[in-house]
C-alpha cells in the first residue's frame, strides 16, 4: 500500500491582523455615526421628481442583480456537485477537504445575511422619508420606529454574493497563488460593482454593504483557519511523525 501523501505546509498567514483589522473596522462602523456620509452619497442618486436613477434600470435590476446573481448561485451549486462527487470517487479524494470548505464558506457567507436582516429590521433608502418613502431613519444599534413594514435592507444581500468569493482565494492560496490573488481582485471587484449598483438603487446605504465585506471576510477565514490551514510548524512535527513510524 502507498504511503500517505501529508499535504504540504500552508503559507504563513498572520491570523492576528487577518481578524483583528475587520472587528476594529466593525468597531469604528458601531462607535462613530455613518448616516451623514450614507445619505450624502445616496442622494447623488436620488432627485425627488424622479426617484433613485437606478430603481428602474434594466442594466442595474435585469443584468447585474438578477442575472448575475443566478450565475454564481449555478457555480454554488456545481462546487456542491464536485464536492459530492470528490466523497464517491477516489480519484477526487484530494480534493475533498478543498471543496468542503468552499461549500461551508459561500453557504455562511450568503446564508447569514437573512437572519441579520430579519434581527435588525433596517429600512432601505428609498423606504426613509428622505428619500420619498414613508419610514423613519434609525441607526443599527437604535430601537426601530413601531412600523407595520419592518425593514430588511443590513447587512446587504447582493453584495454578499459577491464577497462570498473572497472563499476562492482562500481556498487557492497555498496550492496557486496567482490565481488565488487573482480571485482574491474579482471577489473585492465584484462585490464591490454590485454595492455600488445597489446603492444607486437605492437599496442600500454604502456602509450596509462596508458590513457585508467584513462579516464575510471574517467567515471565510474562519472556515480557513478550521478547515485548510496547515501551520509549518504543526506540517513539519506532523511529517516527523511519519517518518519515525515508518523507519
């Protein structure tokens, strides 16, 4: 029988700014109030004659939420598959560990996001009276105003299918690491597009979505840290393990 490949050491990562840097910046987002710069830059995109200039976008609505969003819902789903098939079949067996923590990471990544909005009952932009709904403005930690249409707009939700993709780079840093900056650049771009595009819509202030960034930051690297990191210092007593019960 072969021996057992032990797969090679991770690349050192440092965890302590890896995590440390998200909760000072969800620190700063709790402490200081955000609402003026949330409603300045929402009003660059609302007039009162004729609403936010993205609402009814075909491009913004049809293209980049719901179209787009179906594409990385498919590539969610085929990861699943793979990751099915990498339990059945032997040769997919290396694999296993890889694509189960792609699975675990975009699955709590977007996943949270309904039950946050739901706990903290936030208004969208274009429900505040600001902005022509019939709502009043709260901050996050406040006591939401008696309504009969509680909100569901914190964390964002289309932001997060695009920084659930920060689970890619993670999953690639220690086999390719190009490629792993690469997709590192297109979840941050990507999530980014569609906060943008939402916030034009008026669907989200921009800090709504600055939350989702970090949440799912700091659950990818969770799962990371569990699932795929390898210490060098734990790879190397592992591998003289090996070597000493195989002599």
């Amino acid at each position: 029988m072969p021996p057992v490949q032990t797969p090679p050491p991770s690349r050192h990562f440092d965890f302590r700014l890896g995590f440390g840097i998200p909760v000072v910046l969800m620190g700063i987002l709790l402490l200081f109030d955000f609402s003026k710069p949330d409603f300045f830059i929402e009003h660059l995109f609302y007039s009162p004659a004729e609403g936010f200039v993205g609402k009814y976008s075909y491009w913004l609505e049809n293209i980049l939420h719901d179209r787009i969003k179906q594409v990385l819902i498919v590539l969610a789903v085929l990861t699943a598959i793979a990751f099915v098939a990498s339990l059945l079949f032997r040769k997919y067996h290396p694999w296993r560990r890889t694509l189960g923590y792609l699975v675990l990471a975009i699955t709590l990544s977007t996943s949270i996001v309904s039950p946050l909005k739901i706990a903290t009952g936030m208004h969208c932009p274009w429900s505040l009276t600001e902005f022509g709904g019939t709502e009043t403005y709260t901050p996050l930690l406040s006591k939401r105003t008696p309504t009969q249409n509680p909100g569901r707009c914190w964390p964002g939700g289309h932001a997060s299918a695009g920084f659930s993709l920060l689970a890619v780079y993670f999953a690639l840093r220690d086999r390719h690491r190009c490629v792993a900056r690469i997709a590192l650049g297109t979840a941050l771009t990507l999530g980014t597009i569609f906060s943008v595009a939402r916030t034009m819509q008026g669907a989200h202030f921009l800090s709504h979505n600055v939350w989702t960034l970090l949440i799912d930051w700091i659950i990818c690297l969770l799962c990371y840290r569990w699932l795929l990191y390898r210490h060098p210092d734990c790879a190397k007593a592992a591998d003289n393990r090996y070597a000493f019960k195989t002599v």
